[in-house]
C-alpha cells in the first residue's frame, strides 16, 4: 500500500514539474510566423512579448476575428497592444491605419506594436518601442 501511493506521488510530482517547465518556456515561434488561428496568434504575440520582455501578456479580443487579433503586455508601468494580422490584406489595413493615425509604432511581417498607455513618462517617445523593433 505504502508503495502504491509512493508511485502516485512521485508520478504526481513529475507530471508537476514537467507541466511547471513547460509554462516556462520561451516562445520558439519566429516572429514571421502567419498565424492562421487564434492559438498560432497566441504563439506570435508570446515570442513578440518574450523578446522584448514585456511581461503579462493578456488576449484583448478572446472571441478574435479571423483577420486580426489583439494582446497587451507591460514592459515596466508601460503598456503596449500588439496586434497580430492573419494575412497581408489585415496587415496592410492596420499599418495603414497605424499610420494615419500619426501615432508612434512598429510594424514587422505580421504584427504591430503600438503604446497602449506611456506610464510614467506620460508621453510616448520613440525609443519606447526599441525592444520590439
């Protein structure tokens, strides 16, 4: 009895560890990935928040559309939306907006970076978005 519930334990303990290691983990996706869905944008904005170690990422939109989807993260008390496009028309529709809008960003492949909120600072400055370029 004493060691059936040993192996239950010590089995318990490994399936804990492993899934604790594997949370952990840095993203291995490329940052010029095409997502074609929710998880695989999921994928992109954890490796586009990881390098730039931008920390609580959060999906704005869970329900998300097909073309596009949203994420924020911090990076200190500044907060940043990075939104990952499903294709190049989605892409080209948000830089274009982006750009209209004379806001500060960063587009790459297929996402964009833009400053949600500048924290402290209380104004956006371009060297903000330097760890997503």
């Amino acid at each position: 009895m004493v060691d059936r519930f040993g192996r239950f334990g010590a089995t318990v303990c490994l399936a804990l560890l492993l899934s604790s290691v594997q949370g952990c983990r840095s993203s291995n996706v490329p940052l010029d990935t095409l997502p074609h869905d929710r998880g695989k944008a999921g994928d992109l904005a954890n490796a586009i928040a990881s390098n730039a170690s931008c920390e609580n990422l959060e999906e704005l939109d869970p329900a998300g559309t097909q073309g596009s989807w949203d994420f924020t993260c911090q990076r200190g008390d500044v907060t940043f939306d990075i939104s990952i496009f499903g294709g190049d028309d989605a892409r080209q529709a948000e830089v274009r907006q982006l750009a209209a809008s004379g806001g500060l960003y960063v587009a790459k492949s297929y996402y964009a970076v833009t400053v949600a909120f500048p924290g402290a600072a209380g104004k956006t400055t371009p060297t903000l978005l330097d760890p997503f370029g």
